[in-house]
C-alpha cells in the first residue's frame, strides 16, 4: 500500500507530561498546609490527577500551524485504551480527524482524499509497535501519535510545579466549580532540565515528549495557569507562548474523571493495515 501517510497532530497540544494541581479549593474548600508552597500545592494535585483510573476531557485554543482547535479525549489507564478527536477550525487543514488506541493497537480516521485510495476504508491500522515498515518498505514511527491519544494531558499542569514564580493568585469559579488558581511562568530549557532528577521512566518521558512537541512548534517560554478543585484534583489549566510557528493558547478542561471509558476498535472491513497489503474489499 503506497500511501502518503499524514500525522494527526495532539491536539492537546504537547500535547504533556504529568500533571500539577494545587490543593486549596476555593471558599470554605481546602486549604493549603501549613508551610505548603504554591508549587507544593501544584505537585500535590498533579500526583493525585495522574492517578485516576480515568478522565474525559476537551481542548480548545489555538496551536501554531494548526490554527484554532476544539479536541476531545478519554483515556482509561488499565488496560489502556483511549480516543482523541481533534478538530481544526481554521488553516488549510480545516476538519476532524480522530485517533483510538485498543488492545495496544493504533488507529486513526482516514482523510476524505485519503478513502477512495483505501478501497472506500475509512480507518487505518498502524499496528500495536510503535516503529514498523509498511507493506510498501516506508519505515514508519508513530510514537508521538500513541503518546498523544493515551497520554493523562494533566501532565502539561505539572510543569508550573517547576516554574521558579509560581503562585497563588487566588480563588475562582470554573465551570460552576470552586477551585483556586496558581501561576507562573517557564522556559523550555529550564523545564527540561528539572527533568533530569526525576527517577520515574514513564513520567519522565512523558514530559521530555510534551517539551518535544513545544520545541517543534518554535515555542521557547510558556505561561502557566492551573486551576484545582476542591478534592485536589487539576480542572482546567492554560498554557500560553508564542513561537517560530506561530500563537500558542491551549486551556484544558477536565468534564469528568473516574467514570466509563470504552474505546471500540474500527470494523476490520472498514479498515487498511499499514502493515499488509491492500487487499479488495469483500475479498
């Protein structure tokens, strides 16, 4: 099958890492420890955010070269699967497109130009690796793609822990819930050298992955905000910074977490393998 094969960018942006969240919610809700930092009371949210079994949450903003955008996705941690619908409201690639991860394997929506050269297949397998060739010798590398439909987005919150001003700026109402609003600003550089002591593998490069995508973007500082609930969970968070490519303003809304996430596989006849070749439809 030879096909010109297009990656579906996260639209969640950078698509992240892990997450920050602060503890004190808005009101009479919790409040900080004595002695907590502002970047304490991020970690502490974020740590709590990561370990939902699952979350439903949307993207809305502008990305550099993507334009603006309106994404979706869920996500269940064991056994992992996930969904991210991504859609571009402006630019040249106007549309929605849509990635599902299930039973370790990789799907993603075919483009409307891309389905009459799939035998009218309008999804395509890449198969449960990451690294492959396809039946046409193209040497294939779609780990930014599982990285950004199964990925816990709060992780781009937990990069504020990091931020050298960090602070409280105070409570406020998101979504008709009490939360309390932290701050702060970062570089790249700096976030990614705050990597180096973590000692957690799959965090670790979760977040080196989300400062890859910054990078590619031409994104070099970022504005942080990060809004906690009251049972010190990440509500919504922005992340702001203009780059080489562009504006970048992404506010991440979590709707709901820890409650049933099912992601059903594309029908077979409906779908192409990267991995074989073309077969007919019906055959």
């Amino acid at each position: 099958m030879s096909l010109a094969v297009r990656a579906v960018l996260p639209a969640v942006a950078l698509p992240a890492a892990v997450l920050l969240l602060a503890g004190c919610g808005a009101g009479d809700g919790a409040q900080d420890s004595a002695g907590s930092s502002a970047a304490d009371a991020v970690a502490r949210a974020a740590d709590r955010t990561e370990g939902l079994a699952s979350l439903h949450y949307r993207v809305t903003g502008r990305f550099p070269e993507r334009g603006r955008i309106a994404d979706e996705g869920a996500v269940r941690r064991e056994p992992l699967e996930a969904r991210l619908t991504t859609v571009n409201l402006s630019g040249d690639e106007q549309g929605e497109t849509e990635l599902r991860l299930v039973g370790g394997v990789l799907y993603g929506s075919a483009s409307d130009d891309m389905v009459e050269e799939l035998g009218g297949r309008h999804w395509i397998s890449y198969g449960p690796d990451e690294k492959f060739t396809t039946d046409s010798g193209l040497r294939m590398d779609v780990g930014s793609l599982r990285d950004q439909v199964g990925r816990n987005p709060a992780r781009e919150a937990a990069f504020l822990a990091d931020a050298e001003d960090v602070k409280r700026v105070g409570a406020e109402k998101v979504g008709g819930a009490d939360t309390t609003h932290y701050a702060g600003t970062a570089t790249v550089d700096e976030l990614r050298a705050s990597l180096e002591g973590l000692k957690d593998k799959a965090v670790r490069e979760g977040r080196a992955n989300s400062l890859d995508q910054y990078e590619k973007a031409g994104v070099d500082e970022l504005t942080l905000d990060v809004w906690i609930d009251r049972d010190d969970h990440v509500k919504q968070f922005r992340t702001q910074g203009f780059g080489s490519h562009g504006a970048l303003d992404l506010t991440f809304t979590f709707l709901d977490q820890d409650k049933p996430v099912t992601v059903r596989a594309p029908r077979a006849g409906d779908t192409a393998d990267m991995r074989k070749p073309l077969e007919k439809r019906g055959s």
